[in-house]
C-alpha cells in the first residue's frame, strides 16, 4: 500500500483542503453541542480493513481537528490544484489511517526512548499546548476580551510607548480597530458556513450603504490573513504557519480557502495582539512593543489588584540592586509572591512534535532565572506567614501541571512554588472577592501541598478541585466580545 505522501500525490490541493476544511467546520459545529464526557473535535471514518491476512472488517479510524492543518500542509508541499484525484467522503478513512502511519514517522519518538522523566513531560507539555487549545475554545472569548481591554478598553493602563491600535487597523484596513473586529466575527460567521467565505452569495455582503460589513472590507482582512503555496512551501515554521494566516490562495483559481474553523477562531482571538506584535516586526521597530507590553501586563496586574483587593493587602515591590519578584500580596493565610512574565512560548513549541529547544528557550527565560528573584524576595520577608511563589504567565496555556512536572528540581523541591496564568489569576482574585469560603480552601491546598517525584499540583488543578473557575472577570461591562457581537449585529440591521 502507497504511503501518505505517495497517495495525496495523485489528489487535487484545493479540493483535499477544502473537503477536510469542511471537515473542521463539522467538528467545530459538533463540539458545541457535546457532553462533558464526549471525545472533544475529533471525527472517526470507516475504513475496510483485512486483520491477520485474511479477516475482512470494518475498522474505525480517528482524525482530530489539530490534525488537519497537517494534512493541508503535507498536500501543499507534495501535491498542486492539477493532480487528477478529487478528494471525497468515502475516501477519507483510507487517508486519514495513511496518515496516521505518516504521523507516527514523524513524531520524533527517537526523542522519548532515551527521555528521562522531566523531558517526557517536557516532549508532553508541547503536545498538550496544541491539543488542549482546540478541545475547550472557551479561551478564545477570554483571550479576545483581555487583549481587547490590555490593548484599547481599560483606562488604568498607559499605551504612550505603543503605537494605537487604531493607526495600525487604519492604514492596514481602512477601518477603526472596532470596525476591524466586527468584520472578522462577521467573517468567523462566514466561515462556520463555508471554507471558501468570499463564494458566499452576494445578499451575505450587502447590508445596507452605510454599513461596514462590506466585501471589499472582508477581501482586506482575507487577503490580509492569507498565504500562496508558495509561502507554505518555504516557511521556516512549515504548518504553524497556519496559525497567523489560516486561508491559503489556492493555485488554480486564486481563490482564498480556509485551511481549518478552528485557526479562524484563534485568529480572531488573538489577533489584536498579533496585529500590532507583527506591525512592529515588519517595520522594523525592534522589541519596542514587546519590551511596552511587559509593563502593561504590570499595570494590568495592578487594575486586577484594585478590583478585588483593598490596597493594605498588596504593593508593588520598589526596585533595587537585588533582584526580588514584582509583587507582594498578603491574604489572612499565606503570601504571596508574584514574578511577571509576558514572553511567549515559541510556535514551534506548540504542536505534535515539539522543538524542545524552544520549550528550553521560555523556561530559561521566564522561569529559571525568575526563580532567584522570587526566593530572594522569600528571604526578604519577615513574617510568620506561609510563602507561595508564582510565576505569573502571560501565554494561555492550561496545561501548568505538565509544564510544572518538566522542572522538578523547582517545582518538586520547592512544594509551594507554582506555575499561575494570567487567567488563573483572574478567577483566584474573582474568588477572594466573591466567595471567601472556597479562596480560604484554594489557599490552604496550596499550603500544604506536598509535590512528589511523580506528581506535582497546578493552581488551575487546585481551582478545578475547589470549583472556582470559570469566566467571573470578563462579564457585564468587560464582556467585549458581546459588544463586538452587538456592533455587528446592529451592522446586519442598517
């Protein structure tokens, strides 16, 4: 039997991106409607099989929707929008199990036979990034509102070292920042109906003279996010290219196709952030907004702190000779000690084979080294209260306790050191404020935890356990996907 790679040869491009595109849409349509315990974005298709030489059965194969990306990317590189083969439904088991064998190739197993334990969960931590992303996207309206608030809705926090986020959607779109958000939900709309958004019928693009949800508007943004063949075929981050362009141009008709729903949605949640990050990298601007963003996530800190605490509880911590954390935080049963990081783990760190180099790189810089600050500021204190350590991250990930499991020689010998994210955060202080009873529970977990050799404690884990997640900061008046949806709905009706 013919290999992946051999047998994709013979299809069309186009046609097997946009019939696995379509793929995506049903997964991420189903997803919404499943069950706690139902398998998450993942889609199984028969395939006859003959076992031991001479048994015929029908087996089941499984794609996941972090698979199809892949997939797109490997028919890129292999194949063209002219092989003769057109891809369809009662294929699909046959391609998916080939790919299967094709993803086995290359998923760096080499790496794991001769892993030790923490480089294990290291190897696991960039699986799980990728995984955990697609199968619970209730991140991505979290996400969408914290940049939306960082970067243009809170007043609390200075944006003179950045250029306006409105500057930037003006001379890229023609359009306001909000004008540029509706637009893309619209187009996330778009796209949840077809992987080809700009075959829609006209009446989908005509809402009135004075509307902003135009197809010339939709045509900037697409083109914007989009990639030829080419592109792919020579990117240095190959699939994940994906990511930060999810519609490719495809050969024969140029036509803009979706490579998958899912990247649509994690565009949209992270696109403000990404707009303004690659703005500054492609005119040459340096570090600037990475270095500005580092102390607006300081100044974002300090807007929760207010929110949720009186002002005797916390401080921001003077700067000095001596290294020390960022943050001092005292609660009636522990300090707490925070470390802000906003750096974010690589892309090629975030997929089915990881590059370990680059889950090396984040951990070096935004929890190695942080970790002298933060027991420098332990020995500082002097009270008789138990001290916790946090390494407060700006990346969403809710994979903590792997990442936790990676380091033991921090976060196994140093039991009441952890691992938090800024959406952590939100929920502990939305606790504190809301519901006393459960923080005080939260807290003495943390406490007395006691990490061991196998297993280490996440504060999401410990969250989870004391039924004090959820989303309790971005609601009423900081919900800005909802105003975004209103604005577009209130676009659909001029």
């Amino acid at each position: 039997m013919k290999d992946f790679v051999s047998f994709i040869k013979n299809y069309a491009t186009r046609d097997f991106i946009y019939f696995f595109s379509e793929i995506s849409i049903e997964l991420y349509k189903k997803q919404q409607n499943k069950s706690e315990g139902e398998l998450r974005c993942s889609i199984t298709f028969p395939l006859n099989a003959i076992l031991h030489g001479f048994i015929h059965r029908q087996v089941q194969v499984m794609l996941s929707a972090w698979d199809i990306q892949d997939m797109a990317y490997v028919s890129i590189v292999n194949a063209n929008d002219y092989r003769k083969e057109i891809m369809e439904r009662e294929k699909a088991g046959t391609v998916v199990n080939l790919y299967r064998g094709y993803e086995n190739e290359h998923s760096n197993s080499e790496y794991i036979k001769d892993a030790k334990l923490p480089d294990i969960f290291k190897f696991m931590m960039g699986m799980t990034y990728e995984q955990f992303k697609y199968q619970n996207l209730a991140w991505t309206y979290q996400s969408f509102s914290r940049n939306y608030h960082i970067l243009l809705g809170s007043s609390k926090i200075s944006r003179d070292e950045i250029v306006d986020i409105n500057e930037i959607t003006e001379e890229l779109f023609g359009m306001s920042a909000d004008e540029f958000l509706t637009n893309v939900l619209y187009l996330l709309w778009l796209c949840s109906e077809r992987p080809d958004p700009l075959g829609a019928e006209d009446d989908l693009y005509n809402h009135g003279a004075n509307s902003i949800l135009t197809k010339e508007n939709l045509e900037k943004i697409i083109y914007y996010y989009s990639v030829t063949y080419d592109d792919v075929r020579k990117s240095p981050i190959q699939k994940q290219l994906f990511y930060s362009k999810p519609f490719v141009i495809t050969q024969k008709n140029k036509e803009p196709i979706m490579v998958s729903m899912y990247l649509v949605q994690m565009l949209f949640a992270d696109g403000l952030y990404w707009l303004i990050r690659d703005y500054y990298y492609k005119n040459g601007k340096g570090t600037g907004f990475i270095n500005a963003f580092g102390t607006m996530f300081e100044e974002y800190f300090m807007e929760l702190a207010e929110n949720y605490m009186s002002e005797d509880v916390w401080c921001k911590i003077p700067e000095q000779d001596k290294k020390s954390a960022d943050f001092f935080v005292e609660f009636e049963d522990a300090v707490f000690l925070f470390e802000l990081k906003s750096g974010l783990l690589g892309i090629k760190a975030k997929q089915q084979a990881p590059d370990v180099q680059q889950i090396d790189t984040f951990y070096k810089r935004n929890i190695l080294e942080a970790h002298e600050q933060l027991k420098m500021s332990e020995k500082e204190y002097s009270g008789q209260k138990p001290v916790i350590k946090i390494f407060l991250l700006y990346e969403s990930m809710t994979n903590t306790q792997i990442v936790m499991s990676s380091i033991p020689e921090i976060f196994v010998d140093d039991n009441r050191c952890y691992i938090m994210t800024i959406e952590d955060l939100e929920m502990m202080l939305a606790t504190y404020k809301n519901d006393k009873e459960k923080f005080v529970k939260v807290v003495k977990t943390l406490v007395d935890n006691q990490n061991s050799n196998a297993q280490v404690t996440s504060v999401l884990h410990v969250l989870n356990d004391c039924d004090a997640v959820g989303d309790m900061h971005f609601i009423e008046d900081r919900d800005y996907f909802m105003k975004i949806a209103k604005r577009m709905e209130q676009e659909l009706e001029v």
